[in-house]
C-alpha cells in the first residue's frame, strides 16, 4: 500500500514535470505531483478510447509515465483554454 502511494507520487512529479516542460508551463513540485497523478486518469482514459488498447499499465515504468504526461498535457492545454474564455 505504502509503496504504491511512493510510486504514484514518482511517476505523478516526473510525469507533471515533464509535462510542464512540454507545455512551458511553470509550476511548482506540488502542482506537478498533483497534474502527474490526475494525468494518468485522463491518459488512461484517452488511451482505452484507441480501437486495440485493453489495459493500460501501472506502476513504475515508461509506458505508465508517458500516459500520465499525455494527461497532463490534456489537463494543461484545458485549463488554458478555459482561462482564455
């Protein structure tokens, strides 16, 4: 259990973080975390919407972190488009 809660927290910091990289975002650690693990719902999500996708993986890998950065990304691109309105 513990060691889950790590590992979502890893992947969410990395994943957020690159996201704001990809997205020249600037926020901070909390904010990335926070974006990461959020991202992976989304990107796991989008992800199962592909005809031929049935699962998608979890835990510490780059299959996990690149869904929760597509996320992130979604999350981000949204939010800037409801502050533009």
């Amino acid at each position: 259990m513990i060691g889950n809660i790590i590992v979502w927290l890893i992947v969410g910091a990395i994943a957020g973080w690159l996201a704001g990289i990809v997205m020249k975002s600037r926020q901070g650690l909390l904010t990335n975390i926070i974006l990461g693990i959020v991202g992976s719902f989304v990107g796991g999500f989008v992800l199962t919407l592909i005809p031929g996708v049935q699962s998608v993986e979890t835990g510490l890998s780059l299959g996990h972190i690149l869904t929760a950065m597509i996320g992130a990304i979604i999350i981000i691109v949204v939010v800037r488009l409801l502050r533009r309105a």
